[in-house]
C-alpha cells in the first residue's frame, strides 16, 4: 500500500527536494508551507508524483490539526512527517530580541512539536510511523551570532530525543538530521547580509564542499523508510562531510587536501 509523507517547509530548499525524492520513492506527498503550493504540487504531479498540500503556518496550533484532518481525510493518516520549515536569524545576542526569539522558537521547536503531536497521534493509533526533525550543525554544538538558532536546533534535538523514548516502544521512531551549511534560499539569504562566504564554509568542511539538499534528502528518505532504519530511533545524524567530527584548525584541514 502507498505510504503517505507530509513534509514541512515543501515550496523550496531542503523540504522541495526531499518531496520529489518521496515522490519519486512512491510515498503519496503531502506539501506543507506558508508560501503558495500550487506551482510545487504542479510540478510533482507532472512528473508523475502523487502530491497534494496544505499552505498554513506550522507555529500555529490550529493549523496542525487543521493538517491532521487534512492528512486523515485525504490519504487516511501520515506514514512519515517531515519536520523540515524553519527560519535563520544571523545576529549577536545582544541585539536579538525578546520578539526574534519568539519567532526562532516558535517556527524551530514549538511548530515540530504542534505537528508532531498532531500527525503523531495517527501513527500511534496505527502503531507505526516515522518522524524526521531537520535540525543542524548547530544542534550540535554553538555558532556566533546564532543564539535564537541553534538553542531552537538543541531544542529540536531535546524533542527528537525524548518523543523518541516516549512512542518507540508504540511503534514511532523519531530521529532527526543534522546538516552542515546547505546550498539553499536561506544561504543566500544569509550570505547576502554578509554573514559569511562560500570560502568560510569550503574550509571548515573535510569533504571541501557545502551540502547539497539530496545529500540531506537521501538521509531523511533513509530514516523514513523502516525497512532500511527500522531499529534506528532517537539519533541526531549529522549530513555535514565531517565537520562536526573535525576539531582541527582550518590551515591544518585544508593541507590534508593535498
Ligand atoms: N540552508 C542551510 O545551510 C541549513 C543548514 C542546516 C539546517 N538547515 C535547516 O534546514 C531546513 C530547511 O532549510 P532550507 O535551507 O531549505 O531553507 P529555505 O529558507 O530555503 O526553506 C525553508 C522553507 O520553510 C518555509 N517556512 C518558513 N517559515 C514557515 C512557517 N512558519 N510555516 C511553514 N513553512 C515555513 C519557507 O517558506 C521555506 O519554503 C530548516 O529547518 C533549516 O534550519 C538549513
């Protein structure tokens, strides 16, 4: 029977690539966003996907039931949910307001949450279902300048892990990824205010290159699918060609390359 995928963030980036993935692995995808899903469902659907969709705003605790009915109604509940939306904010911690901390927690932790108890709900009553956060290098350890970003991403990583001890043993598995700086929207975004440059990221990188979304893609579609991670339950796996592995200083990293 065709298993159903509903992933977050869908219209663009990370969340884009991982539904054509899904798509193209037979899921029936359901797209999620705050932006318009007509052109993305579109063109799912012309390569000959199964897809449909639901824009509305993940922070919001209506939307998530809204999506659950949605889901239950349209495909008789979710197999997989991908929690893949979220927001960067690039600025020093004495400037980040009560108010862009809200947001950053609110888009990052409390929408993964919402929806996860939301869609979780089917799973459990089925006993069976997966769920993949979209967390980040900086789930793992700090970044400058990113106080409101990577307190979300450890909070993810908190939610990955306890959801995962608590639904396991009802047949859930909840697991995230984590990638090192991925070649999307938001990276331009972030470049563009001048954060940091393609050089910045290449050299802090062993694999001397940033993540590309099907990289992160194929690590989501691998912890959705139980039959390839079906015992794999409350891991935090980095997709970020070592760099959190790597403790050594940068002239040193780019002199190995050789
Ligand atoms: N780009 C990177 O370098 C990088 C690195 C590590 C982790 N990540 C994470 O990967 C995920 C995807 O990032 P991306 O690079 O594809 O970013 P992106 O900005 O290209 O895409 C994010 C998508 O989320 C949607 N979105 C934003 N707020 C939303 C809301 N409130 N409700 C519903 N949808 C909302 C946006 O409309 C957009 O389509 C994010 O969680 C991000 O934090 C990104």
């Amino acid at each position: 029977m065709k298993r159903t995928a509903v992933i977050t963030g869908a219209a663009q980036g990370v969340g884009w690539v991982t539904a054509m993935r899904f798509a193209r692995l037979g899921y029936r995808v359901v797209l999620t966003d705050v932006q318009p899903l007509e052109a993305p469902i579109g063109k799912l659907r012309a390569a000959g996907g199964d897809a449909t969709g639901l824009s509305g705003d993940v922070s919001a605790e209506s939307f998530a039931g809204e999506l659950a009915e949605f889901t239950a109604r349209e495909c008789g509940g979710a197999d997989v949910l991908v929690n893949n939306a979220g927001v960067s904010l690039i600025r020093p911690a004495e400037e980040t307001s009560a108010a862009d901390w809200q947001r950053v927690m609110a888009i990052n932790l409390l929408g993964p949450f919402l929806l996860s108890k939301a869609l979780g709900a089917q799973m459990l009553a089925r006993r069976s279902g997966s769920i993949v956060n979209v967390a980040s290098v900086a789930g793992l350890a700090g970044v400058s300048h990113r106080s409101a970003y990577n307190a979300s991403k450890h909070g993810l990583i908190g939610l990955t892990r306890t959801l995962a001890a608590e639904w396991g043993g009802r047949g859930v598995r909840v697991n995230a990824v984590c990638p090192g700086w991925i070649k999307t929207e938001m990276d331009v975004a972030d470049q563009g205010s001048g954060a940091y440059s393609d050089r910045d990221i290449v050299d802090r990188v062993p694999m001397a290159r940033f993540a590309r979304p099907e990289d992160v893609a194929a690590a989501i579609a691998y912890l959705a699918d139980p039959e390839q991670s079906g015992f794999v339950n409350g891991v935090s796996l980095p997709v970020d060609g070592g760099w959190t592995a790597d403790a050594s200083w940068d002239s040193l990293r780019v002199r190995t390359r050789g």
